[in-house]
C-alpha cells in the first residue's frame, strides 16, 4: 500500500517533469508553429489555451469582431494586428500571476501559480476564404496552411456559369422568356417615344382639329396603336383645354366692346350734364333760376360722373381679365410641352436601359448554348485575388499562388460567344 509520503513524491516529481514534456512538445510542433507566429491576426481567427498538467484548462479562443479574444484566467485582450508569439508571451504572463485552487490528498486547499512554460497558445482555426463568381458553390471555404487559388477553386465545385443550384437548360428557358419580355417593352417604349417627340413637334391648335384616331391604326399594331390612341386623347385635351380658353376669351371681348360703347355714351352724358350745370350756375346768379333747379341739375352731373368712373373700372377689370386667359392659354401649351419633354427624357432612359439588359440576355444566352455543348473547365477563367483593402491582382495562367487567410478570389468566365 502505497502511503501518503509516497503520493506525495510521485506528484511532485510529475509537476518537475512537466515544463520538459512541455518542452519536447514544442519542438516536435515547431515548423507549424514557426510558419504561424509571423501570421498577425484577425477577426475570425481561432486561437486555443492548454495548460499542462491541468486538463480542465483547454480553452478556444475567437477574435471577435472588435478584435478582441476573452482569455481564461486573465480577462478580455486585444488580439487583432498582433502575432501569435506577442500574445502568447502577454497571455503566459497574466496567468502566472493568477493563483489556481489546488487540493491535496487531505482535502485541504490551497493556491498555487502556473509556470509559464506550462501554458500552451496556438493557432487553432484560420478565416475562411471567399470565392465567388463563376464557381458552382461560391461563398467562404475554410482555409488551411498552403492552400492554392486552384484548390479552393477546386473546393467551390469548380469553375461554371451558373450556381449548383440552377439548371443551365431551365436558365435558358428563363432567359429566352425574358428576352421576349424585354422586347415587348423596347417596342413599348420605342412607340411611346415616337408619340412623345411628335406631340412636341406638334404646334397645338385651336379647334376640334381632324380625327386622327382611324388613320393612326392603319399598318400598326400592339404598342403602335396604343399610343396612337394615347396621344389623339391628348391633343383632344389640349383642344379642349384650349377651347376653353377661346370661349372665355371671346366672352370678354365681347363685354369689352359693349363697355366701351358704354363708356363712350356715357362721356357724352356727362359732358352735355356739365354744359348744362354750367349753363345754370350763370342763371342763377342773374336770378332767374332757382337754387333747387341748380341743386338738381349738380345731383344729376354727379351721378353722369360717377357712372362714368364705374365703367372705367369695369372695363380695366375686363382688360386685366383678357390678359390672364391670354396667359393661361399660353401656359397651357407650354405645360402640355413641358410635361411631353421629361416624359420624353425618363423614357429614352427607360429604353436605354431595357435594350442593355437585351444585349446581356443575348450574350448570356448565347454563352450557355455554347458552354452546354463544351467539355467542362474547357473554357478559360479569369482569376483574381483581393487581400485585405489592397486592389485585386490578376492570377497569370499556368500559377497558383498561394492563399493567406480572409482573401477573396474571383472568377470570370470569357462571356463571347465561340
């Protein structure tokens, strides 16, 4: 029976032989290790925390998004931008100042510190990579150490047009239906233009005007006649509109004109009740009119008088309302050419756009018709590589570099028809 002195011993002669089995590990691990400690990290990195001889002490360790790992025993640190070898030597030293609970064979406790040597940091997982383009499964890979463009190429399924989850003959269906589609629009579009640029051209007129409406159908059809028929509802608008306007117009010239003969009467009025007015006030200083007969004769010159400002001001008013329809009638025309002009504009952008997407419709389905009927991987990829905020740098043919962790590559596809 092996006695408590004797336990004792032998525990004491493990911790002793501790820091050299530690030691023999590291070298047996130091190529890896020496290709990691320049390594700076980053996000998305994984490092693990092993101290020797305590088995309840293993730990993963990410560098989150701030750049920050939580260590056992010593808290939160700054990781991102520094080498494993720096933050190793930080995480040894707070350790060692930590005191770990220790029990002895008495179920006594008391505290013990941690020697550096014991304590272990490596570099357990890597950032991903990202491939994305023309692979069948873009998206991240997990990298290790002497991964190639080629081989996460390789992981991603290889290069392809379309993802693993299309169907190149289904995505052709697909492109040739939005081919027509976008056909029907140009034409659409097109029709409407044409509307647009002869309603701008046209100079409105007064008048109902000719119906247009028969002979704008004749050799059209679809979005042709459509707008045909918009713009005659249009111009008809206008007309009406302008109509309108006429109507009103001729209204008050017509009250213009009586007012002026009105007014013309009533000078000649007013001018006869003077003389007379006048013709009397001599009177009755001779005495032989009386002061009521000049009185009424005043009231009936006053009243001449006040009439004739009054039809002044009816006919300014009727001058200040002809110039207002006059200017209506203008703004009208304008407006209906104004409105015509940017709808004109939006749509040549709208038609700009749609024969764009045609002509990429086109060309992608032209180049699937051909990659369906071509060996795979036939067709040459252009590969690029972005590291970190630097720009992308082309693969030349025949390489194939090696990755760093967190790069992006990506693959493009020779789009011309063969």
């Amino acid at each position: 029976m092996v006695g408590p002195r004797a336990r004792s011993m032998a525990r004491n002669r493990a911790r002793a032989a501790a820091p050299l089995a530690f030691a023999l590990l590291a070298f047996v691990l130091l190529p890896v290790t020496a290709s990691a400690e320049s390594y700076r990290l980053q996000p998305g990195d994984v490092l693990e925390l092993r101290v020797a001889g305590r088995a309840n002490i293993r730990e993963s360790m990410p560098v989150n998004i701030d750049g920050e790992i939580v260590v056992p025993l010593a808290g939160v640190m700054p990781a991102a931008g520094r080498a494993l070898s720096e933050i190793s030597d930080e995480i040894r030293q707070r350790i060692a100042m930590t005191a770990l609970p220790v029990s002895n064979d008495r179920g006594l406790s008391s505290a013990e510190h941690v020697h550096p040597s014991l304590v272990s940091v490596s570099l357990r997982g890597y950032r991903p990579v990202y491939v994305d383009g023309a692979v069948r499964r873009p998206g991240a890979h997990d990298f290790v150490p002497g991964l190639t463009v080629r081989q996460v190429i390789a992981l991603a399924g290889g290069t392809s047009p379309v993802e693993d989850s299309e169907d190149p003959a289904l995505r052709m269906i697909a492109l040739r239906s939005q081919l027509e589609d976008l056909r029907a629009r140009a034409l659409a579009s097109q029709a409407k233009i044409d509307r647009l640029r002869a309603e701008i051209a046209e100079a409105p007129t007064p008048g109902p005007g000719p119906d247009r409406t028969a002979e704008e159908g004749v050799g059209k059809t679809g979005p042709a006649v459509l707008e045909g028929l918009t713009g005659s509802v249009r111009r008809e608008r206008v007309r009406a509109d302008f109509a309108y306007f006429d109507a009103a117009a001729g209204l008050a010239a017509s009250e213009h004109t009586a007012l002026t003969r009105q007014l013309a009467a009533e000078a000649d009025g007013a001018e006869a009740d003077a003389e007379e007015y006048a013709r009397l006030s001599e009177a009755a200083r001779g005495g032989t009119v009386t002061q009521a007969r000049l009185a009424d004769s005043r009231r009936g010159l006053l009243f001449a008088r006040s009439s004739q400002w009054e039809t002044q001001a009816r006919l300014a008013s009727i001058e200040r309302e002809q110039e207002f329809i006059g200017n209506q009638r203008a703004q009208r025309g304008l407006r209906a050419r104004e409105e015509a002009i940017e709808a004109l504009g939006a749509e040549i952008v709208s038609l700009t756009a749609i024969r764009a997407e045609l002509g990429a419709a086109h060309k992608t389905l032209a180049y699937l018709s051909d990659y369906a009927s071509e060996t795979p991987g036939a067709r040459p990829a252009k590969i690029e590589v972005s590291r970190g905020t630097g720009p992308a740098s082309a693969v030349p043919a025949g390489e194939d570099p090696i990755l760093r962790p967190g790069d992006l590559i990506h693959v493009t596809l020779d789009l011309a028809p063969r």
